[in-house]
C-alpha cells in the first residue's frame, strides 16, 4: 500500500443520488473505524464528509470513497491519499 493521486468526481454522488453524510457514514461501518481527520496526504482538517473520486493516473473507471474535508472535496487538482483507505463503490 502507498499514497496515490487521486482526483474528486462530483458527478457520480449527484448521478447515484449520494448524500455525502451518508457516505461518510457508510466508510466508517465498512471500515469499523471513526474518521476523524481528513484522509487527504498533509490536510490537517476535519473530516466533514464521504467523498467520491478516482485515481487520476489509472485509466479505470472505478470509483472509491475516502473521508475528506469540505476543501479537498471541492479541489480541482490532483491531491494524495493512503489507498487503503479507499472502499470501492459499486457501479
Ligand atoms: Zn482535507
């Protein structure tokens, strides 16, 4: 396992109707596990909500949730997450 780049997708959650309370939500019963802070590599913030996104240098059209904060979830670029803190959403 390492850290990965990763990028948001803000159309899936919209497209499968997500809340992103309810992601979060479900990360953490998967995981049995409390997201305290942000999953993202250097971010020192909450974790506020499940965020959606896809690994920017695989040509995959898989889609994982990770817990983020609400100014990751709103990055435009590529930013760093552990990979095995990703679940894998079913499409
Ligand atoms: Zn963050």
């Amino acid at each position: 396992m390492a850290f990965i780049r990763v990028k948001n997708d803000k159309i899936t959650l919209k497209k499968k109707l997500l809340k992103t309370d309810e992601v979060l939500k479900y990360w953490e019963n998967k995981k049995d596990e409390n997201s305290i802070m942000c999953k993202s590599r250097y971010c020192q913030n909450n974790t506020s909500l499940g965020g959606c996104i896809f690994k920017s240098d695989s040509k995959s059209d898989k889609r994982y949730i990770v817990p983020i904060c609400s100014e990751c979830s709103n990055k435009n670029e590529e930013f760093e997450v552990w990979e095995n803190d990703l679940i894998l959403i079913n499409n």
